[in-house]
C-alpha cells in the first residue's frame, strides 16, 4: 500500500487525541539536526533522511525515572520516522530488559504502549557506519516472527510505501486506513524504492571507505597493551557523552527515596565512562587508569555484549562519534586496532 | 514475560542487632512475608531514604521467617545501617543470583575458607550444610581476622563443632599478649597447612576481602585443589541484582546474575577478577 504525504499528516492529526505522535523535526542546525519531538500539525515534519539526535532510547529509557513504583505510562504513543539503526538498538534493549524473570517495569511498558512507524533513510551522516556493521540504511522484516518496526515506510514520489512489520503495524495500518485513501504499490515504486536503497547503502558504504568492513573484535580484548589504548583516549574527558547518546547504552544506578509510608526505588543513567563507576567500598576498582575505563566501553559493546545478546552492542549510528568533545572516531580506534 | 517488578520491596522489621565486632554488627529481621533463597545468593537491603546495598544472608536458608545479615561498615549506606536499631524497618528484594550447588557439594570434603567479614555467605552455607550434616562427608572451617576483637561468630564454634564430621581452625594476623589468643596467628592460608583432607576432590569455598580471595586461591591450588572446586562469592559494585545495571560486568559475566558464586574454572581468564 502506498499513502500520500499529506494523508498521513492527516492521519497523524486525528490520531492525535488517541495516541501522543512523536515525529522529527529540522532545527536550525545544519546537519544532524533531526530532533524527534511531540507531533505539531502546525509544522512540517522530516520522516526520512537520518538519523535523529538522540536515540530513540531516549523515549523508552528516560535519563530518570521511579522505577519502584513504575511510572505510569496511560496514553499509548506512535513514534515516527524511526532509522534502522535505533532499531537495532531497542532489539539490544529487549535482551538486556524483557529477558530472564526480571523484566524492566517502565521500559517494558513502552514497548507494549508504543508503535513504531520507522522510515528508510534517505540520506547519510558523515559519522554513519550501519553498514560496516552489517546494518543496512533501511529496515527489513524477516520471515521469522515481528520485525522491530511495526510499520515501515519506504519514501516513493510524493507518498510513502506501507510496509507492515508486526500485529501492532496491521492494528495501525486499519487506523491508517480510516483516514487515508491507500494506493496499490506499483512496479515503478517497488523500483523506485530498490534504487534509492542501494544508493542510500552506497553512500554509507563510500562515506566510510577508508575502513574493512570485515573488522575483528577480539582484538579489543586481546589487545591489552597500555600504550596502545593511552594514545587513542588521550583527549578522552570522560564526560560520557558517548554512553548517554548510544542507542544500545542502558547502564544505570539506583537511588533509594523511601519515606515511612512507602518504598521508592529511582533509577537513572550511569556511564561506564565516568569515574568511580565500578568503584567498590574501600576503593577497589577493576578499572583504575582512564585507558581502561575507555578500553571499557569498546569491550562492552563488541564483545560482552555479543556474548550476553549473541549481537553487537554498536549499531553503526555514529552519534558518539558526533558528539564527542575530543572528536575520538570509534571507526578510527577500531581500524587502528586491527592494523597493530 | 513476567508481570511481577523487579525491583519490589519486602518491608522487615529488624528485631534485633548484635555488635559481632568493633566494625562489624549481625541484624535479625523478620520480613513481612516468609522470604525463601539459596544459600550463596544475595538480597538487596535498603534503609529507607538513605540507600541499598547488596548483602548475603548470614543464616540458613531453611530458616525463611526470618534472617541474620551480617554488616561490616564499610561506607556511606553501611555506616547508616549500623545506626539502626531494634525495632526500625528496613527493605529487602531478591533474592538474586546463583548460590552454592549444594547437590555436588554432597559426599565431599568441604573447607571453608573465610576472612573478615566475607565469614557471612560462609556462615549461611555452614548453617545450611549443618541442616543435612550428615550429606556431607566433613567440613571444614578455616576462618581468619585482622585480630581476636575483629573475629566474628566466636561464640557459636562449639555449636559447630559438636559434630564430629565439623573441624574448625582460626588465626588472626596479629594479636597482642592481653587478647589471651590461644588460635594460630598469620594470614588465613597458614591454617590450610593444618587442613587433614584430602584436596584431590574436595571442594574449597572462599570469601573475605579481595586480597584474601586471590591469595586463598593460589594457596588452594598449591595444595592441590582443582580450578574446578574452588568456589569464590565475588563483591563487585552493583546497584539492580539483576544483570541491568552492569557495573558488576567481569567481562563476559555478571557477578549478579551468573554469579555472585563462580568456580575459579570459570572467570580465571577474565580480567582484574580481584580488583
Ligand atoms: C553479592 C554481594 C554480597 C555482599 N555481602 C556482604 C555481606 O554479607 N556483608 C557485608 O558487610 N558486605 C557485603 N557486601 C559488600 C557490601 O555490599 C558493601 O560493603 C556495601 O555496598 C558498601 O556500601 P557503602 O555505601 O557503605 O560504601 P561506600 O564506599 O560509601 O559505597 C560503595 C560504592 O557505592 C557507591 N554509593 C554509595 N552510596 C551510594 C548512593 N546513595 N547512591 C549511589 N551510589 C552510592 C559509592 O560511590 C561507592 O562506589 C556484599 C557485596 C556483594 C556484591
Ligand atoms: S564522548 Fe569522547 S571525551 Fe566524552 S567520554 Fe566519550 S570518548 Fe571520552
Ligand atoms: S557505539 Fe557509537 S556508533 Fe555504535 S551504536 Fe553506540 S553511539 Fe552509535
């Protein structure tokens, strides 16, 4: 099915008192300047070219929030314009919060109360390295089970294709529909939308053709030499930007604000990148230098990660590359280390 | 997927606390509801409006109304802990974590290799093995501390050694004329020279301060125990329990939830385990 663009827009404006949308916008930035925010008829939206600033994490994981009790989420919500490569990373998120018995109240009701309507990109950052990674620019459904969209669309002249992903993408699709009348995909769209694909994946592909694509991670591990690791965080501050701005980032620390009459559990995001982040009573820390503390975050997203999940911890959004004070480039550090 | 919150409170009324040592002191409570765990795991104790921190319970897991936790003050939340008082409400949840496979324990020699305050989980196992005495072909418990004042659970070495299976050596690491210290003195490994089992298939459990841990370790191996069968709690930093906070990570494990017991087999190849 194919829906116009301004159908849609229509669509969004009537879902509004149904569901709250989140939609991004273009702020006055000039690149990297997609930031997602609540839904406004009165402005023009931008489903596809990149990424957004902040990972959409940020929607399901706030930086703090009452954990015991959860906090209430009521309304459900549509998030729109959704790339890849923060899919990706809420499938990392599944594995560390819905897994085992221990099901993370808030994060968990999220994704329950939310419905994903995710765009192919149709543009690329200089930092965006999906495809080193595996990840592609845009997402597809496999045939095993949901896709980690629910709908998916596909930018074709003036319109975009429909494509549904899960239950909850058909339950939304009926809503679409109510609203907006769909077109039949054409042969020509289906064409359209293969080409703009293959040269939206060339452009990553170009834009990051100083580095293999086939990269070793064990190498992060293996490669123990302090030397090495001191020269590549030299200018690392430790500020942490890189964790809080990661999709696949999750770590947190808990604060007690019981009162008499009742247990309150707050939680709020860490990063490994801070001092004293493993820090014990009496001072003990298995990371005492900031080569280690730095070397820490590369290891935990190659390879803890891709042992605990059986995937990678990086998606390939480039944002730490983006928003690092010190301008450390993780291809950079990863390329090194394969070349020592 | 289950519905239940992880991070769920059992209000406990603490029913009585006992001063083990100038540092250390023994807290009795009484859960709002029985509390059932596996002798090695841990809980999550919380002074309301102050903080959490993780503990391993000090009694037997067969005892579920109530439970000791044994606390060393040791930081900013323990410091106030030791400020409570019988009668004051606390918070526990878990219990998290893999404990002590008491099933392969069985029919084995086991020793007990403990220093300062790291004797809680041990005493926890103890209490639990003495349970079922005779499924276990002895014990044996070698327990250290900095001095006599600092030794912990002094008093209750004769309800322990009434069974002849249970042996029970101690030293401290020094002591002066006054304390009438009749046990042997030097770091809790010397006393594995006085150990009678044979280390071949018997199992070693270890807890106490870093340091202790890996230096028991390298003494257990000396002696001829297996990587296998050396047990160790490991402490790390941990805020959830769980496996979500991930600061417990030893490399590709969580101390939380793949431990806080792991054979030395299991992390020797990972990175700073002691530190
Ligand atoms: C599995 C396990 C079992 C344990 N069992 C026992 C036991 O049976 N008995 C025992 O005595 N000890 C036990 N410990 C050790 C005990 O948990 C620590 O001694 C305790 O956490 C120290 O906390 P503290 O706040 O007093 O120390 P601190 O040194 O003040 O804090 C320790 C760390 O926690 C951080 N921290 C402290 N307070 C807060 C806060 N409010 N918010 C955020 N961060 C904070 C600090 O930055 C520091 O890095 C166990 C530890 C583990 C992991
Ligand atoms: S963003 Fe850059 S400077 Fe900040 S902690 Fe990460 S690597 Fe270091
Ligand atoms: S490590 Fe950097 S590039 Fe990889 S997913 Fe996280 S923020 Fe994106």
């Amino acid at each position: 099915m194919v829906v116009s663009k301004s159908d849609l827009k229509k669509f969004f404006t009537s879902i509004q008192s149904e569901f709250d949308v989140f939609v991004p916008y273009e702020t006055e930035r000039e690149v990297d300047n997609l930031v997602i925010k609540k839904f406004d008829p009165e402005k023009e939206y931008v489903l596809e070219k990149y990424r957004t600033v902040d990972p959409v994490r940020t929607l399901y994981y706030f930086p703090s929030e009452s954990v015991l009790p959860p906090s209430p989420k009521d309304k459900k919500r549509i998030i729109a314009g959704v790339k890849n490569c923060d899919l990706m990373g809420l499938a990392v998120l599944d594995d560390a919060l819905l897994k085992d018995n221990f099901v993370e109240p808030n994060y968990s009701q999220w994704r329950k109360n939310s419905y994903i309507i995710s765009c192919d990109c149709t543009d690329a950052l200089s930092t965006c390295h999906c495809v080193l990674l595996d990840n592609n620019p845009y997402p597809i459904k496999t045939d095993d089970g949901d896709a980690l969209f629910d709908i998916n669309l596909s930018p074709v002249n003036n319109g975009y294709i429909i494509k549904v992903g899960s239950r909850k993408g058909e339950e939304l699709l009926q809503k679409i529909k109510e609203v907006c009348s769909l077109k039949e995909v054409t042969v020509q769209d289906k064409e359209t939308r293969e080409a703009q694909r293959a040269e939206v994946r060339k452009k990553v592909m170009d834009i990051n053709a100083d580095f293999t694509p086939d990269r070793n991670y064990d190498v992060i591990s293996e490669n123990k030499e302090p030397s090495v690791w001191k020269e590549f965080c030299v200018e690392c501050v430790q500020c942490g930007a890189c964790t809080n701005i990661c999709p696949t980032c999750y770590c947190l620390i808990l604060n007690d604000e019981s009162t008499k009459e009742e247990f309150k559990k707050v939680r709020s995001w860490d990063s490994c990148q801070l001092a004293g982040y493993a820090e014990v009573a009496g001072g003990g820390t298995p990371r005492e230098y900031k080569w280690e503390t730095f070397r820490n975050r590369y290891q935990c997203k190659h390879n803890f990660m891709k042992f605990n999940f059986d995937k990678l911890g990086c998606t390939g959004c480039g944002r730490c590359i983006s928003c690092c004070p010190a301008e450390i480039d993780l291809r950079e550090v990863i390329q090194s280390l394969q070349e020592v | 997927m289950s519905d239940k919150n992880p991070y769920d409170v059992l209000k406990a009324d603490v029913l009585e606390v006992i001063e083990e040592s100038p540092t250390i002191k023994s807290f009795y409570l009484k859960p709002e509801k029985p509390f059932e765990f596996a002798t090695g795991q841990f809980i999550e104790l919380s002074l309301p409006g102050i903080g959490e921190a993780p503990f391993t319970p000090s009694s037997s897991h067969y005892e579920k109304e109530k439970m000791w936790v044994t606390i060393m003050n040791a930081g900013f939340v323990t410091n106030e802990i030791h400020k409570v008082k019988k009668g004051d409400v606390m918070g526990i949840r878990g219990p998290y974590g893999r404990g002590y496979p008491l099933d392969v324990f069985k029919g084995k020699d086991v020793l007990l290799l403990g220093g300062g305050v790291g004797l809680a989980p041990l005493r926890c196992l103890l209490q639990t093995m003495l349970h079922d005495v005779d499924d276990y072909k002895s014990i044996t418990v070698c327990f250290g501390a900095r001095t006599p004042a600092d030794m912990i659970y002094k008093d209750q070495i004769d309800d322990w050694t009434k069974y002849k299976t249970v042996a029970h050596l101690c030293t401290v690491d020094n002591c002066k004329e006054a304390d009438n210290w009749n046990g042997r003195t030097g770091v809790v490994t010397v006393l594995l020279d006085d150990i009678t089992i044979d280390p071949k298939d018997a199992i070693a459990v270890v807890c106490g301060p870093p340091i202790m841990m890996k230096f028991g370790t390298f003494a257990l191996l000396d002696k001829g125990f297996k990587a296998s069968n050396i047990y160790l709690s490991m402490e790390k930093k941990m805020y959830c329990g769980f496996g979500q906070c991930r600061h417990c990570v030893m490399g590709k494990y969580y101390a939380c939830k793949d431990g806080p017991v792991f054979t030395y087999e299991e992390i020797k190849n990972e990175e700073k385990i002691w530190d």
